[in-house]
C-alpha cells in the first residue's frame, strides 16, 4: 500500500514537473518572439528614419514660372542684376532653386509636407504712380537684404493643392504676378521665408502683396551675392 502511494507521487510530481517544464519553455519562446518582433520594429523604425533623413523634397510653389533675372539689394543698395542666358545667372539660379528643397523628415516635424500657406493682403505692391519701386509697406518688409524677380510671363497664383487662389477681401477674384521679392537669410539656417508676390487682382488696376510662407534656406544666395 505504502509502496503504491510513493509511486504514485512520484507519478504526480513527474507530471507536474512536466506540466512546469512545458509552461516555462513556452513562457521562454514568447518572450523570445516578443523579443524578436520589438527588435525588428526598431529596426525598421531606424531605418526608416535614415532613410527619409537621406530624401529630400522641394517646397518650391510648383505654379510659379520661368524667372527672367534677379536683382540682389543688400544694406538697402543694388548689388547685383542677373538676366537670362548669362553664366552667372545660371548659378544663381541653380542655387535660388535648390533653397526650397529641405530633408523629408524636416519637412514632416514642421508640417510643411503639404509645401506652402498664401495669404493676400489689402497693402499695395507698388509703390503710388510706379509699376517698378516697391511700396513703403513691402520695402518694411523686406528689410536691407532681398532679391527681386522677375518672371518670364504672368502666371496664376494657385495654392499648394493647384486650386486657383481666389482673394480673401474679394471671393470671386483671382491674381495673376509677374514679380516677387523675398529676404536673404544671413545666417546659415533653414526657416520660414516669405515670398511678396505682387498679385494683380482680376478685373481691377490693383496690385497687391500676396505673401506665400514656405520654408527656405536663402543663406547661399547671399554669399553668392556677398563674395
């Protein structure tokens, strides 16, 4: 009798051990899939990161047409006009486009995957009797360093979904520009940039700022222009 109930706990505690064997090997392959799975999401996460650190977009407004030539205004006085067709005018150029391209990631973090905001305002463009000086308003927010530029035909002003821009004092109208100023930055660093576009309102004589805020790094072009 007492023989049988040995051996009959020895048969229970075998189970249990086995029963407690199973429990922890399968605890240890969960944990080790868990394991797997966490490491392989930061991986791609990683990645993923690098990867759209490397990608660069371009927030330039994709309505706005061939320029024509650049003029270079620093400290308030002209310092340099560029036309098409020149060797200089190619480099500005090529640098003038490039100050609108900005990592992807960047562009995510700041919300301006979407490219640009636009906003008219109710402030002349020109200066009174000129169709070539800029205004007392727009000249304040220019500041002592900007460039002017002026473009090949007009164009319509559309917004960053490729609508039409249609005036927040005047609902039914639209702009057509040819012209545009924005500052220089004079310190190496991306930032919001203002575009002064002179917006002629369809079907008057006015020509308004419409001001386009997109992020920009306008650093080159002034060592370009200060070299």
């Amino acid at each position: 009798m007492e023989e049988n109930l040995t051996q009959e706990n020895e048969n229970v505690d075998k189970v249990l051990n086995s029963v407690s064997d199973a429990y922890l090997a399968k605890k240890k392959r969960t944990r080790i899939i868990s394991y797997s799975i966490t490491s392989a999401i930061i991986l791609i996460l990683a990645v993923t990161i690098i990867v759209l650190s490397c990608i660069k977009i371009d927030l330039y407004p994709k309505f706005m047409g061939r320029v024509s030539s650049f003029r270079v205004t620093l400290s308030g006085y002209t310092s340099m006009t560029m036309v098409e067709n020149t060797e200089e005018y190619d480099d500005f150029n090529k640098i003038y486009l490039e100050s609108f391209q900005t990592q992807y990631m960047t562009a995510i973090f700041t919300g301006k995957v979407g490219g640009y905001s636009i906003q008219d305002t109710q402030y002349d463009f020109y200066a009174k009797n000129s169709k070539t000086a800029p205004s007392s308003e727009l000249l304040k927010k220019l500041g002592d360093n900007y460039v002017r530029v002026s473009f090949a035909e007009e164009s319509k002003i559309l917004k960053s979904n490729g609508k039409v821009f249609k005036s927040s004092f005047n609902s039914d109208k639209s702009f057509t520009f040819d012209e545009m100023y924005f500052n220089l930055n004079t310190k190496n660093s991306q930032s919001e940039t203002t575009l002064f576009l002179g917006g002629k309102l369809e079907g008057t004589d006015a020509v308004r700022i419409v001001e386009i805020n997109v992020r920009a790094n306008t650093y080159d072009l002034y060592k370009f222009a200060t070299k």
